[in-house]
C-alpha cells in the first residue's frame, strides 16, 4: 500500500501539491518548483532552507495547517540552532518531513530568487522644514552649592541658549542622561521635535540627524533615509511586504484576522520586523548610525497603517454593522490623525 499523500501549499507563491507522508519540505519544493534555496544540499548545515510552518484553518487552501504536521524536530535541526541560532517558528525545511496538510511559508531570506524591490524617491524641490531639529548647549556643571539634577540644568541651557521651554523628556532620553552630559565634557547637542518634546541627547556638539520616510503598501514597501538638514534623499530601499504570507490583497489579511485570533497582532509584527530591516538596509548603504535616525514618517493605506501602529483593530475596516460602518460606503477610519505611536514614529493614511 503506498504512503498517504498530504497536500502542501507554499506561500508567498501559492505553489500546492500532494506529497507522500515523510517527504521533506525541500523535497516538495523541489518537485512543486518552489524556489527554497539550499547550500548545503539537505545536510542541515547551511539554513538556506529555513521556513515556517503555518498554523489555523485557511479555507481558501482548504485545509488546515499546524506545526505538527511535520515531525518532531530533528537532531541537525537541534545542532544547527545550537550552533547558528533559529527562530523558535521556524525549521530546517531539509529535515523537517511532511506528515499531515500543511501551509509553509517560505520567508524572503530562504528565497534562491528573492525579489529585490527598488523605487527612487521622486526628487523635487521641497522646503525644508523639519519637526526635528539640533540645539547645541554648554551646560552648567554640578557643584556642591548647586541643586537640582542633569536634567534640570540641561533643561535650563536650551531655555537660556534657545528660548525653548516647557519642554517634555522621552523616558528613552533619561536612562543614558548622566553618561551622556559628562562624556560631552557638559556641552551637548538635544533634539527636540516640534519645539515640545526632547527625544534624544548627544554629547558634545552633533550636527546629523537622519530621518526615514516609509511608504508601506500591500505589496511593496518603499523606505527613503533623508538627511533632515538639506532634505537630501542619502539611500532608498525596497522590500516584499512580508504580510502577503496572511493574505494577497488587504480585504484577504482582514479576513485571516478575523478567523485568527490574535492574527493583528502578527501582522504587525511582520511590517515591523520589515520595516526594522529596512532601516538597517538604509543605514548600512548611507553608512550612517541608527541612533541618527531622529524621525520615521510611514505613509500607508487605512488597514497598513492600522497594523503598523499595532494600535486598532483592522478587522473593524470589514464589519458591516451600524457602529462600525466601514464595511461599507461611504467608508470611515476609527482615526484620521496619525494613530497614537511612538514619539520618533508618525504614521500617515494615504
Ligand atoms: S539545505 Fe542546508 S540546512 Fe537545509
């Protein structure tokens, strides 16, 4: 009698097919055309072949997927995250064999012919007037007649030097204040966005400050790092938006997370995972530190927005119910400022 025969679907491909129990999944790559990269031809040794099983019911496949249909994990696999690190979702897909329907996602870094997405910012004149801007300040330093701490007498320098006042501190400011005021030897250089908020302290005197405008669509996600002082587009970079695994088009995500619970919530940790990613890419090609990076502006549509901010509940853009009308027209957002995010963060419907 032969083996059962389990159906695979590969995503973000859609590839499927049935494969015999106990086939690797980079064997049904290989017999589907599934573009799985492998170095190491199947050995467990290079991870070019990692993916992640897919859990839940996808009625559009129909079928449904859990990490247990595939075998226990594998001793290469076992000595392969001991040695090089593996995700606690992912597997080695050379060892991993198929024992039940499955979903496997094959994430861009495990892809042989990965599609590097490229667009050039548009670059036209501009007036340049950025929410972030540098003061440099000579600050007072303690003494034992002085009172009042590192913050007060900072806040004191940029009221003197600068005429700004009534100024609010990011917490993420403070924990490196002290540090930061005496290896500047007491001089500094604050940035302060919108004249209102202190969001990061340089010692001694500093004249970068980067920022990255993001353009997040259902497919495709656009980043642009600018230096924030001639408005200068330094690097651009393109990715998949890794959220097609949940779903091809927005109306599709919606509804994987309305059948999953908990299912915004991997949405957003997908597009911030992606977008984290860019901002080390655009980094990388400008040579410039992350810690310049003053100011992150992401442009999207209603739903990528929601799920980048992590902070609504997408599934609210499909009911139909008459406190929740955006299932239908005329459709209408729970917000239309920038939802609440982060100081450095503005996000920005389209
Ligand atoms: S193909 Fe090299 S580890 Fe799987």
């Amino acid at each position: 009698m032969s083996a059962p025969a389990h159906t695979i679907v590969f995503t973000p491909s859609g590839r499927r097919g049935e494969v015999p129990d106990g086939a690797s999944v980079l064997d049904a790559a290989r017999a589907l055309g599934v573009d799985l990269d492998s170095v190491c031809g199947g050995r467990g040794i290079c991870g070019r072949c990692q993916v992640v099983p897919m859990e839940g019911s996808f009625p559009k496949h129909g079928l449904t997927s859990a990490a247990d249909h595939l075998i226990p994990f594998t001793e290469p696999e076992e000595r392969y995250r001991e040695r090089d690190g593996l995700d606690a979702d992912r597997r080695l897909g050379c060892h991993a064999k198929i024992c039940g329907d499955l979903v496997v996602d094959v994430p861009p870094e495990s892809q042989i012919h990965r599609q590097v997405v490229r667009k050039e910012a548009d670059a036209h004149a501009i007036e340049v007037d950025p929410i972030v801007r540098l003061h440099y300040v000579e600050v007072e330093e303690p003494t034992l007649a002085s009172t009042g701490g590192d913050l007060e007498r900072l806040l004191a320098a940029l009221e003197r030097d600068w005429d700004l006042t009534g100024l609010d501190v990011d917490p993420v400011v403070l924990p490196g204040l002290q540090q930061t005021l005496r290896a500047g030897a007491w001089t500094a250089t604050v940035a302060v966005r919108g004249d209102s908020l202190i969001t990061a302290v340089f010692p001694g005197f500093h004249d970068v400050a980067l920022g990255i405008a993001f353009d997040v669509g259902s497919t495709t996600v656009a980043g642009h790092l600018c230096d924030l002082h001639t408005g200068d587009v330094l690097a651009s970079a393109g990715s998949m938006n890794p959220q097609i695994r949940f779903g091809e088009d927005l109306m599709s995500r919606v509804s994987y997370v309305m059948m999953h619970p908990g299912g915004e919530v991997e949405l957003t940790a997908a597009v911030r995972e992606c977008l984290d990613q860019l901002v080390g890419d655009l980094c990388a090609q400008a040579d410039a530190s992350r810690d310049d990076v003053l100011e992150l502006v992401v442009v999207a549509t209603r739903s990528c927005t929601t799920w980048c901010s992590g902070s609504i509940r997408p599934s609210s853009v499909a009911r139909r119910s008459r406190r929740s009308p955006t299932g239908r027209s005329p459709s209408r957002p729970a917000i239309c400022r920038s939802p609440p995010t982060p100081a450095r963060v503005s996000t920005r419907c389209r």
